[in-house]
C-alpha cells in the first residue's frame, strides 16, 4: 500500500484484505495500474458484516489487453479462497481513466469483479453516474491520485437521471419477474435501495442507505415504516416471515412517485415526496 493509506479504512478486516490484494492487482497490471479506490459502505460507517460487501473500483491507464483478465481472474480466486474475513466479499470493476471521468453508455464494458467470486467483462448501467459521484466525494484512496483529479463533478440533475435510469433498467422488470426477489435479503435490498433513490430524487444527492431509511420512515407515509424498519434490521437467519407482497407494492409505489420527475416541467428536481399517505 502507498505509504499514506496504510490503514485506508477504520475497519482492520478490511485493511487487512487490502493489503493483500493492492500488491498483487499491482504486480498483474504492472503499467495498467493507476489507483484503487473503497467505496460504499466501508465508506460511510455502516458497513455489516452481515450483508455488505466491500466496493472496490481499480483504475486502469487503458483498456486491458484480453489475456490479462484470466491472470487476474486467477489472482481474485486465490484471495476469496485465502480465508481473510472480507475475501469473499470484494466486489469491484476495472475503469480506464478516460471512461471513468465521465459516464458514457457506449464505452461502459468492462472487467468486474461481481460479488459471487466471478470474473469476466460487464455491462455497466446508470447507477455508475451515482458510483462515480460517491467515488469522487466519499471515496477512500488506496493507492494513487486523489478520486477528485479522476473524476468530473456529478450534478445534482445528472443524479436524478441515473437514478431514474436504475429503476427503469433493473427495478422495473422486477415487478414482472420475480426471481431474484423470492431471496429475504435481497427483499430487504430492495426495500432499502428504494430509500435511496426517492432520497436522491428528492434531494440531489447520495446517502447510505440506513439514513435513506430513517428518512423514508418520516416522510414516505406510515404505510411503508414498518416495512422499511424491518428491512433496516434483517440479518441473516432472521425468521421474519417472506416480505415478496409488501416489497412489491412498495417498488410500485416507488415506480408511481418518479413519474413527476420524468415530467419536463420537474427537470429541476422541484416535485416533493413530503407528507404523502
């Protein structure tokens, strides 16, 4: 690790994950490497061992030639097999500079790391405005430049346009097919991320999604509170009964609500969620 980010997070599991894999990402990138960046809940104090995963984005000076990806696949297997708290957890994508400074859906393939240990070439969608944003303001350095040379500001507008492209892309369809909602945790995911971007669309910015909750409580209508304390609390095992209704109805309400910000007349954010039943 670069001497200033010996311990990167306030975390040791994780640091101690980082520490293992910044050398090594290093050594299969040689002059590929420009910097590896923490995001998401390691970031904003409300990282769960139970259900987070640590957010890792890898910054590239190019595209990486095609037969580098399975020395690196190789290399990640290795570190979710080596035992360390956080190893199987890393969840993270490789950017090249010029593609990362600003969103651009026609240069948006590349390599990742997803959450089930896999390796290979993916699409990235509209919530990578929002990553970007949350990289570039909150992010944790742990080797190269500061995130904010990297990465253009994000407007307030250009967040509400992701956010409604996120729900367009990969929420909407879910209200057809049901597959990944039959998981309690991911239920619960659900539940949490549509906090999120009523929070966003309301407010213009991005917050973790335990303060998107408590916000919701208070302002989304007493129907929904109890369904969004619960989602708050969950943890794995937990007998709560299977929230497949509930959840949808709530995506739903959450559909119905954005349609006052896809109206040319609220392209400034001026609807309100506030005090609705």
């Amino acid at each position: 690790m670069s001497p200033h980010a010996t311990d990167p997070t306030s975390y040791p599991d994780v640091n101690a994950v980082l520490r293992v894999l910044l050398p090594r990402v290093q050594a299969v990138l040689g002059d590929y490497f420009t910097g590896m960046y923490v995001h998401g809940s390691a970031t904003s104090g409300d990282l769960d061992p139970q259900r987070s995963d640590i957010d890792l984005l890898v910054v590239t000076t190019g595209e990486l030639p095609e037969e580098m990806l399975p020395v690196l696949e190789a290399m990640h297997a290795r570190i979710t097999a080596s035992g360390l708290k956080w190893a199987p957890k890393l969840e993270g994508s490789y950017i090249p500079v010029q593609a990362l400074r600003r969103y651009d859906p026609n240069n948006s393939q590349h390599p990742a790391l997803r959450v089930d240990g896999s390796f290979d070439v993916d699409g990235h969608g509209s919530d990578w405005i929002i990553q970007r944003h949350v990289i570039r303001e909150k992010g944790i350095v742990v080797a190269g430049p500061a995130a904010q040379t990297l990465i253009d500001p994000v407007q307030p507008n250009e967040l509400r346009r992701a956010v409604l492209g996120t729900l367009r892309e990969w929420w909407a369809p879910q209200l057809h097919n049901h597959s990944r909602l039959q998981d309690r945790e991911y239920q619960a995911y659900a539940v949490l991320t549509m906090c999120r971007a009523l929070y966003t669309l309301q407010h213009g910015t991005v917050v973790s999604k335990v303060v998107a909750a408590k916000w919701g409580q208070q302002n989304l209508g007493e129907r929904w509170a109890a369904l969004i304390e619960r989602a708050l609390v969950w943890e794995h095992g937990d007998t709560q009964p299977d929230e497949m209704s509930e959840t949808l109805g709530f995506m739903r309400h959450t559909l119905e609500r954005t349609e006052q910000f896809e109206k040319p007349s609220e392209a400034h954010g001026c609807g309100s969620f506030h005090n609705h039943p």
